[in-house]
C-alpha cells in the first residue's frame, strides 16, 4: 500500500499479509513491494460499512425528485415500487445495487429488510425467498451482508397494515420470530433483527422482537423519531416518546442501533447513551426526505457510538454521508471542526461494522477481516493535499468515484474501478430499474 489508514495516522509504504480471508500481520517502512505483492495506490482504509440499506429504493432514484411533497408522500411511491417486486426482480436489484457499493468502498451491508411476502401478504412457498434472494444477490456482488429481518406488523398505532403493507406484516411477533427464526447465516452473512418503527410494532410486542435477538446475540436496529408525526402519535397513543416506549419494553442496548434519531429530546439523547444504544446517521436521505438533521454530537457525547447508512440511495457514497454528517452540524452551529477526519473514518467503518455484528472488522489490524478499499490520491477531487492529510483528502474531498480497489476477505471484488465479478453494473442497474416500471 502507497499509503494506508492505521486509524490515527497516514503511513507510506504498508504491507498487509493475509491469510484465510484475514490480515495475518501489518508491516510499516517497507520501501519496495515483496515479490508476487499486490500494490495499492493511493490511501487504503478499512472496508466501509454501510449501516442502513433498503436495497429497492435504489429503483426510486431521481423519480421521486419530480415535485414537491412530503415524506409521507414519497412514501406511496415507495409502496409503488415495492408492490411491483418478486424474488428473482428483487435478486437483480439488490446484486446490482451491491455492486454499486462495493464500486463505492463498501465492503459490508446492513439489509433492513421488510419486504416478506406476496401482494397481498400471502406467504411464498419457501418464506424467506425475499430474504434469501438478498443474501445472494449479496454473495454474487461481493460484500458481506447482515440481514435485518424486520417485524413490520402494523399500519400505524392501533391500525392494521394498509393494501401496500401486507407484504410486510407476519401478523403478529411470534409468527415474524418462527420465520426469522429459519433463516441461516454463512460466510459472508449475518442474521440480524429489526423493528420497523413503534408505529410499526405494537407495544406489546416489542419484548418478543428484543427477545429473539437477545438469544442470538444479534444486532436489533430500530427506526427511530425520523419524523415529527411519529414522536406526536406516539405520544397520543403511549403518553411518552418513541425512545422511551423502547427502553421501557427492554429495547434499547449496545446491540441495538436507533436508525435517524433526528426528532429526540434531552431525556431520550440521556436514554439512548447510557445504554450504548448505537445511532446510524444517514445524512443524505434525511436531507432528500426533507427530515431534519439529527442530534448527532450530542447522541455521541452522551455515550451512543456513531455509524452511517446509505439508506434510501438517493446517492451510494459513504464518502458523503460521513462528511454530510460533519457538516450537518456545521450549519446548525455555526462552529467548524465537530469530529475529526479520524472519527468520521471510524463512523463510516469500524464503529458501522460493530453495528452489524461485526465487532472485529473496520481496522488494519491482525486478525481482523482482511476487507480494504482504496481511495486514488491523484483524481481531480483529490490530487494537491500532502499524504499526511489523504484522510482529510478522503472525508472532505474525495467521493464514490474516487474508490479504486474493494478488497473483501483477500479477494479483489473492485480492481482498478472495475467490478470484478459483474462486468456491467450501470447496465445491470439500468435493466433491474427499468424491470419494476414496465
């Protein structure tokens, strides 16, 4: 490596070792590339790792920018979308859009997933085929994938699921935990658990969701107070907050992840760090959906550890999210400089592996995965700055496009900006889009 990211500093001339998908050892000083060395120019960090993903919204980009509206009326064109989706349609979406991030740097996903069942709510034969044709369409991509397998399972409080939202209820939790309960993990998958949102998951049912993931030691990710209208009618409904009804049904905790958290009071920030609860800022996506910006320094500097998601795939660019985030801040304080480049790395990494159930991933380290990307140091957007500062290059200037090498348990996937196991991805992505709205 010309250059690589040992989490604190840039430094020349890395050589990482790697043995059974796994570095084995990280050298520094080494002026000349070992015999049979693969070189990788420009700054390697740790794989990226993209927290919050609904993998067929990526069908959505650019149509839902005509107009104006709300989220709630961007959220019947995503029913839209939904509705038109099978196993094998979903297949071609979801590997085209993981390709897409491992071209940006990704190396990890986590698949909030709630896309179950027929139109209609009809089970298919095998329950999980939705399920399962994300977890390949991961493999063939290239990125691990955690599955978080999502209780959706009613319309709002106290309302049944709408024509649009039967394919994402189980009816009730006991019937969502038998079918989570069959899918299986592998080499490069993780079963997760999700809760919609509490609109989505009656109270008395949280604790059945919590449950099945507490005897997994899986990860539990949660929207969260993405929306005003959510915090209003749970309080109409439980006389408290969304975070609060979640901590007092056994929710929250250091392997769960509140997705947004954009709408939070004093007290709900106190709730979410002194339990560690994790919080995924997706910047871009808040933005486009027009949901505010969240209490992120705060949510950190209270104790809740920060990753960042993709989400929506208004654009794939962790990149962005990371420095979104910092700017974000930026704007509503009127002060530079809330987190280092260091910490937005580790955000956008370690901190989101963690997050997926990945505790040991995101570093360059011995024994961790040996999953890498590489930025170029001499594009347009990043050619100028002295190496010391390619994280800063990286966080504040650099973008997807940037990425050269995506490199996952040892095995190139992205070489030299090209895809190596999808030798088509803009035109995979064209005919898996175009699919769903002929």
């Amino acid at each position: 490596m010309d250059h690589a990211w040992l989490g604190t500093h840039v430094e020349p001339d890395v050589t990482v070792e790697v043995a059974d998908g796994r570095i084995a050892g990280v050298r520094t000083g080494v002026e000349t590339p070992p015999p049979g060395a693969t070189v990788l120019r420009g700054l390697t960090l740790p794989g990226l790792a993209n927290t919050h993903s609904h993998a067929f919204h990526r069908a959505l980009r650019a149509t839902v920018q005509v107009g104006s509206g709300t989220f709630w009326t961007w959220r019947e064109l995503m029913y839209r979308a939904a509705s038109r989706l099978t196993p094998d349609s979903y297949f071609d979406l979801a590997r085209a859009t993981y390709a897409e991030m491992a071209l940006a740097g990704i190396t990890s996903v986590g698949e909030f997933h709630y896309l179950h069942h027929a139109p209609g709510g009809t089970p298919y034969d095998n329950p999980n085929a939705m399920g399962e044709a994300l977890i390949a369409a991961a493999a063939e991509a290239g990125i691990r994938i955690t599955l978080l397998d999502t209780a959706y399972l009613a319309g709002g409080f106290g309302e049944k699921p709408n024509r649009h939202q039967l394919r994402f209820s189980d009816t009730t939790a006991d019937a969502w935990a038998e079918r989570a309960s069959l899918l299986k993990g592998d080499d490069h998958t993780l079963i997760g658990a999700a809760i919609h949102s509490v609109r989505a998951v009656p109270a008395d049912q949280l604790a059945t969701v919590a449950a099945w993931a507490e005897e997994r030691s899986a990860p539990l990710h949660v929207h969260l107070s993405e929306q005003t209208a959510e915090n209003d009618a749970c309080k109409a409904a439980h006389g408290r907050t969304p975070t609060r009804l979640l901590a007092d049904h056994g929710v929250l905790g250091p392997r769960t992840t509140g997705i947004h958290s954009t709408h939070l009071t004093e007290e709900d920030i106190v709730l979410l760090g002194a339990s560690t609860t994790g919080t995924c800022m997706c910047p871009t996506t808040e933005r486009d959906l027009a949901d505010g910006i969240g209490p992120a320094a705060a949510l950190q500097k209270a104790g809740s550890p920060l990753s960042l998601g993709s989400d929506s795939h208004a654009v794939i660019d962790l990149f962005e999210e990371a420095r979104a985030m910092e700017l974000n801040e930026r704007l509503r304080t009127h002060i530079r400089g809330h987190w280092t480049a260091a910490a937005l790395l580790r955000a956008a990494s370690a901190d989101g592996h963690a997050a997926l159930g990945r505790p040991d991933a995101g570093v360059l380290e011995p024994g961790a995965p040996a999953d890498l990307t590489t930025v170029a140091l001499d594009s347009v957007r990043t050619a100028g700055p002295v190496p010391r500062l390619a994280a800063e290059t990286a966080v504040f200037a650099a973008s997807a496009a940037d990425v050269r090498h995506t490199v996952v348990a040892g095995r190139h996937i992205v070489r030299d900006g090209r895809h190596a196991l999808i030798a088509d991805v803009p035109g995979a992505l064209a005919a898996a889009v175009a699919a769903l709205h002929h």
